[in-house]
C-alpha cells in the first residue's frame, strides 16, 4: 500500500543512528577500562538504555495496515488516539468560517501515522512554525507549529475537509507525505507526526458526527461522521 514501510524506516534511522552512538561510548569504556569499574558499568547501563529506547522506538513507528470500512460519504478518523474535543469553531483559512471540530490526543503509546479521512482530492497544504507547548492542551494548534491539509470529498465535491496536524512538547518533526493536488484514497498513509502529538479535524456543520467525547479513534477505520 501506498507509503507503507515509511514510518518504519524513520525508525530505523533513529535507533541506528542511537546505536552508534552508544557503540561509540562502548568501544571508549572498552579502551579504557583499566581507569575504573565506573566507566565500565557506565557503558553497561547505556547498553540497558539503549535497548529499552529501541524496543520503545520500533513500537512508536508500527505502522499497521487499516482496515477501511466500505460505504458512501464515510469521513474516517485521520489518527489514532483519543477524542478530547468536540465543538463548532471558526477556521478561516481553509474552510472559510464556521465548521465543527473533532480534536484527537495522540500520546507517545498511540501509532502516530495519519491516514486519509475520506476518497478524494489534497486541495490544500500549508506548514506553519511555531512553539512546542504540551498537545494536552487543546488550544496548542493555536500556538505551535503545524500544518493544514485540506481536501475535496469525491463523493461530495462541493463540500470542505481540514485536518491540521499539530506538533506536541516532544514531537519536532511533522512529515507529509501526500502532496497538494494529490489524490487519496480511503485510509492510505499520508504523514507521519513524532512522539507525541494532536489532529484538529474540521468538518462541514451539516455532517452526522459519529463519535464522542472519550472515543478511541483507530486511523482509517473509525467512523468520524457521514456527510450530507
């Protein structure tokens, strides 16, 4: 499937990249063993470490595969984790005033690869800089940096879809891997958000929410809402 393996390979690059280093500090403690237990039992801690951030890692990057539930004018949970907020807000810049919003909480347990909410097209993408407060906050997409994606439904052109993916205290790197003019398909990836991290998603104020405040969302499979 498309983009599969991505978030692995991120990963990857960041155990190995820890792994060299401890190698490095390792093969120091080696060379100079003679100096005292400490430097030897230090490097042996760092080795413990360094496995427990890789099994933790690897867990962080799963990247499973959705299974997409069948249907007409489905608009699916874009991320996994939890529903903090339901509300009607006002997003100027793409979906051109008042809309409802769903707010999902990803904590450092949940896979943090983002899928398509719905068939269509990525009309719109816009990165914006900004801080790093805690994602617990539900107005941190207000202040820290992100970046909205807007699309068209195929099975309703004439309506709006935003989701604004919103870096956490922790995650400092948003990659998207959809492109503007791109067209998606129903739960295939389409970014990536690191350790830790929040999705706005804005909807029509005719759609049929689906989902409370407390759910857990499953990326790509969770019914959101139906559009109307």
């Amino acid at each position: 499937m498309k983009h599969a393996g991505k978030a692995q390979a991120a990963g990857l690059r960041i155990i190995f990249s820890s792994l060299g280093a401890v190698l490095i500090v390792l093969l120091l403690a080696f060379l100079a063993h003679k100096i005292g237990g400490f430097i030897v039992g230090l490097a042996s801690t760092l080795g413990v470490l360094w496995i427990l951030f890789a099994i933790f890692t690897f867990n962080f990057f799963r990247d499973p595969e959705a299974h997409v539930p069948a249907g007409k004018n489905l608009v699916l949970a874009p991320a996994h984790g939890t529903v903090d907020v339901v509300d009607e807000t006002t997003e100027p810049e793409f979906m051109g005033g008042k809309c409802k919003r769903v707010s999902i909480f990803l904590n450092v347990f949940d896979v943090h690869v983002q899928n398509a909410p719905l068939s269509g097209k990525l009309v719109y993408h816009k990165h914006q800089e900004g801080q790093y407060l805690s994602a617990t906050r539900s107005d941190c997409g207000t202040f820290n940096e992100n970046v909205l994606l807007g699309f068209v439904p195929a099975d309703a052109p004439e309506l709006k879809l935003g989701v604004r993916l919103i870096a956490g205290l922790i995650a400092r790197r948003i990659n998207v891997w959809a492109a503007a003019g791109e067209t998606v398909v129903a739960g295939e990836r389409i970014s990536l958000v690191q350790f830790g991290s929040r999705a706005d998603i804005y909807l029509p104020l005719s759609v049929n929410l689906k989902v409370k405040l407390g759910d857990k969302m499953v990326g790509g499979e969770t019914v959101l809402a139906t559009l109307n």
